[in-house]
C-alpha cells in the first residue's frame, strides 16, 4: 500500500541534540568498481554518466571506465579534505565493490571517523535482480563491508530497489534504517512482516547528480541550491523539527570545480545555530531513543 498522508500535517514535536531544530545530513555516494563493465562480467557498460555512453555491448566503454577510476584515484581524496576541513562526518553510501577496489580509501573513511551505510553489493538496480540474487547481494555486501572496515553497517541505500528490499533488509537483520524513499522531511516507521523498520528519507532535488543533466552547470548553482533549501527548512524548523538532506557523488563533486559548492555550503551552514550536523546512523539513533519502536 502506498502512503500519501505520512504525518498528516502533525509531525512529532522533539528536538536534535543540542536544542537543534534541523538535522543536517551529508550524503556521499560512493560507487566506483560497482559500476556495470564487461570486464566485471556484464553484457553492457555503464550508461550514467558526465557524457553519452560509446559503449555498445558487449563492448567496454573506456573513458566511462577512467571517469569511475577517477573517483577512487583523486576524488575520494578531494572530498575526505573537505570534509576534513569543515569538522564534518557524512555518510558514504558506498558499494562493497567500491571498498574492495581501493582499502586503502576506505580505511581513510573509517579513519575520519564517517558512517559507512551500504549501497548494495554492486552499484544495480535491484528491481532487476530476483528475489534469491537480492538477498545474495544483501550477504554479500554486509559481509564485505564489516571485513573491510571492521564494522557491520546499520544502514542501507541501494539503485532502485525492487519490492522484495526492505522485507530482504529486515530477514537479514541488523540495519537500523533504509534511505531508499523521498518522501519525507523526517524519518518515520514502516510496519514489514510485524517488524518496524526506520525509514530515513533521501533527496533527489539538493543532489549533485544534476550536474550530469544540466540543471547545474557550475558550482554556484548548486550552492545557491542547497544554500535556499536550508534556507527554507531552517524557518520551518522553528515550528517543527525538519531534516535536510545533501546528496553527493564522489565522482561529481570531486572535480575541482565542482567541489567549492560542497565546502561553501558546509562553511555556510555550520555558522547557524540550530543545525545539528549529522551521520544517517546518529540520526536513526536519537529518534529511535526518542521514538522506539
């Protein structure tokens, strides 16, 4: 069944730590060896990306091929920086694939102390896969990420998922939330065989993948962006509390030009009192504290 009221015009009136109105959230996505490649064994290249696939299958596309390993090779450097440098800890929505390409990044990650929510096995989409290839790829991810960065993820974002998701995250148990919805401006609890699970809503609007479709052309663009919807939810948050979300990609905003969005934004906003600052695994938490379920 499909919900079109959520909370009905009454969300739960409670505070973030700190006496903060709006929970910020810091998305990056991380996705690069997940991609689709022949030379992982699929019958087509990746098709998303900074320019029309040339790939045709089973043929690889080599400069879509470089852009994904610029991502692991520079970029991810370039983001863990700034991130660095404005005191803040982000989610990565990361692929096992992704980690296992490059430890020594991932280990980097951890090391800065930033949740490692998984984002799947490999970087599909899930509605393609059966229900058994689904709960493969759910193993097989958790299993990857707690070897490589010695802790199990609580959280989970997948490409698209299929209908069996979120009954295949509670069957495997120990995930605290699911990212995989938009519609929302606060986390809220879903009912899956008996079982409540967190529902911790994502955003397709303040995302850096826009860049690709040219809504976004340069970084100031998207500055103003997340600099208005912050903007707008801050003065919501004086009467209800709200949650922002920021989506990045490592291999978007981790070009030189594109990453002084990311870094202004987050300078902007730290100054803001009410704002609390947090990883998807912190937010879960506290409302869970607040909220049992």
């Amino acid at each position: 069944m499909r919900d079109f009221v959520g909370y009905g015009g009454k969300p739960p009136s409670f505070e973030w730590p700190g006496g903060a109105t709006l929970a910020l959230t810091i998305a990056v996505n991380y996705e690069a060896g997940g991609e689709r490649s022949p030379v992982f064994g699929d019958t087509s290249p990746e098709t998303f990306g900074e320019f029309p696939a040339y790939g045709v299958p089973p043929k690889r596309d080599l400069a879509m091929e470089s852009i994904f390993e610029y991502e692991t090779r520079v970029a991810i450097w370039r983001i863990l920086r700034v991130l660095r440098k404005n005191g803040v800890k982000a989610t990565f929505f990361a692929t096992a694939k992704t980690l296992e390409v490059n430890e020594i990044a991932a280990k980097a990650i951890v090391e800065q102390g930033h949740e490692i929510c998984s984002h799947g096995y490999r970087w599909v989409e899930h509605y393609t896969l059966t229900r058994e290839e689904e709960r493969e790829h759910i193993k097989k991810a958790v299993e990857i990420i707690t070897r490589i960065t010695g802790k199990r993820p609580v959280g989970w974002y997948c490409r698209e998922p299929s209908e069996n998701t979120l009954e295949l995250l509670v069957e495997e148990g120990g995930f605290l939330y699911d990212s995989d919805v938009y519609n929302d401006d606060l986390p809220y609890y879903v009912d899956i065989k008996g079982k409540k699970l967190l529902l911790i809503p994502y955003t397709p609007d303040v995302n850096d993948f826009h860049f690709f479709s040219n809504r976004f052309c340069c970084a100031s663009e998207f500055f103003e962006y997340m600099r208005d919807s912050f903007l707008t939810l801050y003065e919501e948050s004086e009467e209800t509390p709200k949650l922002m979300n920021v989506g990045i990609h490592v291999r978007i905003s981790g070009r030189a030009g594109r990453i002084v969005a990311l870094d202004r934004f987050l300078n902007y906003a730290k100054r803001f009192k009410r704002v609390w600052i947090a990883t998807r695994e912190e937010i879960a938490r506290h409302f869970m504290r607040l909220f049992p379920p």
